[in-house]
C-alpha cells in the first residue's frame, strides 16, 4: 500500500501522494505554505474523507509552526483553520479534524504558551492519523464478516487505502478478504468525472491482486441482471441523523439499482463521519465544481461543444431506505437509522 500522507521528516511540510497522477505516475509533493495546501485540498490531490481530515490536521500542524513569533499566535492558528475548512464543504472529517487540533491548543494554553501548543498539535495531528488506521482495519473486519468467498462486489468512486490511512472503507473487507485467502470479483466503476474507479480503486485493487474488472458507470445495470454482483460497497463524506448519506455524484443511481435488483447496498464510513446535527440529507451542502472537469478533466481534448450549460455536483445523497446497512469501526447499523446512528454515536463519545 503506498505512503499517501506523512510530515517530512523536518517538519516543515506536508508529504502527500498525488492522487491527479495516478494511475500513469506515482508522485510526492511537498507542500508547505496553506496556498499550496488549500489547492491540493481543492484541486483533489488529496481527496477521500478520512484523507482529507488526516491532511487538514498534519497541514495546520506545520502552518502552526511557521506563524511568526511576535504575531496574534491564536488569532491566525484560527484564520488558518478557516482558510482550510472552507475548500471541501460536503466531507464531514475536513472539519472534524481541524475543530479537534484547536481544542488541543485551546486545552494547552489557548495560545499563550507557544511551545506547549506546539506539541500538542504535533502528538495530536499523528494521533489522528494512528486513530484512522485503526478504524479502518475495524470496519474491515465488520465488513468482512458481511461477505462469502467468490462473491461478485460492485464499487463505486474510491474509498481505498490512497483516501484514508491503511485498508479503507469500502474496500477494506476486500483487501483483507484477499489477504485472508477470498477470491473475489470486483467491479468498479469508473465514476464520471473525476474517474476515481478508473484511476484509483482499479489501481489500488490490481496491485494489492485482487480480480478487478472496470465498467463504464451506465453498464451498472447490466452486470447486475446479469447475476454478476452479490453486494454494492460506498464510502461515504457525511452521514445524516436519519441516515440519508452523501457520496460521491451517482452513487444513488447505483443504489436505486441495487434495490430494484434486490442486492445489498452497503455504505462504510468511520463514526467521524456522522454528522447528527444535520437531520436528513436535504441539510447536506452538495459542492458544485468547475465546468472544465466535465467538458476536458482527464480527456485530451474538450468533447462538449463551446456553449453547451453543463452542470457539475461532486455528491449526490442516497436516502436511507436504500441502505442496507451503514457499517462504522463501532458496529454495523441498520434501520431505523435513527436509532442505530445514535445508538453508535453514544459510544463513540
């Protein structure tokens, strides 16, 4: 599995995999100032809930570290949390992950006792990341027991180990499984635009070994009828109270199939990702994107005429009566969702 998010070994930046080069090339980026941070958070360098919260943390961990001596230390540690938080407004762990490195300052001083602030955001930046690992390879135990060997899974966008710390989400039942000796046949899709099937659980899957077939996401339907798929895994950026989720645009579409096919539909996320102060996903804020990753993103050439209107949200919400099951790093809840996601949150606090 590749290093995907590290400090350098000075401290003084942000070690990231570039996930817009993959799969052609594997490439490093240093990045120390918060321009070059925000725009990796933007332009999905570095995507993937769990990721983005692990790099939002390392990331004002070394921007702490660069404030100047005689500045406002907690004014601008606060400026540069919100200069963050604002590039990704679905994903939930953005947020999540930068409000907890500011109680670790505000309960080491609160600014006053720069040193002392320092290591804190230092020990709790790695803390988070060690945390992520370890749920990760929970859910994948749960998961795992959700599957039979040679079963046929279908995916969709990309909640592997390059999106958090180590297995990932949806695929880390498949990951293990195959470490553990299961054979089984996956399917991804290639998830338009941005092609986050195609170029990163397709790359992640065949290089770990497992039998990876790539589909276009309109032949979804097909495989299906086809008796080809068993279980529908996701990820997720943010889980509702009442279990509405949001992921990545289309994976509702996949979801209604699953349904009218009668095949599990399964949505992993660890509990970071639950967010029960919004209600329902109608609370959810849907970040729309740029015109250019429809009409060109990874083509070599525009394939949209010049004055077509195009149309760009990252996520879509799948409702929760489509859910089989939501499985977090505490257990596997189902409906009502309700009770289960509250159930869950309680022992998560």
């Amino acid at each position: 599995m590749l290093d995907n998010i590290r400090l350098s070994t000075d401290e003084t930046a942000v070690v990231i995999l570039d996930q817009t080069k993959l799969p052609g090339k594997v490439e490093y980026l240093r990045l120390m100032t918060a321009a070059q941070m925000r725009h990796a958070i933007m332009t999905l360098q570095v995507r993937g809930a769990p990721a983005i919260g692990i790099f939002a943390a390392y990331a004002l961990y070394v921007l702490a570290k660069s404030i100047p001596e005689d500045a406002d230390f907690r004014g601008t540690l606060k400026e540069l949390k919100n200069y963050l938080s604002s590039t990704r407004p679905t994903a939930v762990n953005l947020n999540y992950a930068l409000e907890r490195m500011m109680d670790a300052a505000k309960n080491n001083g609160g600014g006053k006792e720069r040193k002392k602030i320092l290591t804190a955001l230092g020990e709790e930046c790695r803390r988070i990341q060690y945390e992520d690992a370890a749920v990760c390879r929970s859910i994948s135990e749960y998961a795992l027991s959700l599957l039979k060997d040679g079963w046929g899974i279908l995916t969709y966008c990309n909640a592997g180990p390059i999106a958090t710390s180590r297995y990932g989400t949806a695929l880390g039942g498949i990951i293990l499984g195959f470490e553990r000796g299961y054979k089984f046949n996956v399917y991804c899709c290639e998830t338009r635009p941005l092609m986050q099937g195609s170029r990163l659980t397709a790359f992640e899957l065949t290089e770990e070994g497992v039998n990876t077939t790539l589909i276009c996401d309109n032949m979804a339907s097909r495989v299906m009828s086809e008796g080809k798929i068993q279980a529908c895994f996701v990820g997720c950026d943010r889980v509702a109270a009442n279990g509405d989720t949001a992921n990545k645009i289309g994976t509702s579409m996949v979801a209604v199939l699953a349904k009218h096919y009668k095949i599990p539909f399964y949505v992993f996320c660890p509990t970071s990702t639950l967010d029960m102060k919004c209600k329902s996903g109608r609370d959810i804020v849907i970040e729309t994107r740029s015109e250019e990753e429809v009409h060109t993103g990874f083509f070599k050439e525009r394939i949209a005429p010049e004055d077509v209107k195009i149309y760009n949200p990252a996520f879509d919400v799948t409702p929760a009566n489509l859910i089989t099951a939501i499985v977090t790093e505490r257990g596997i809840c189902k409906a009502p969702y309700e009770d289960s996601l509250r159930m869950i949150n309680r022992k998560k606090e």
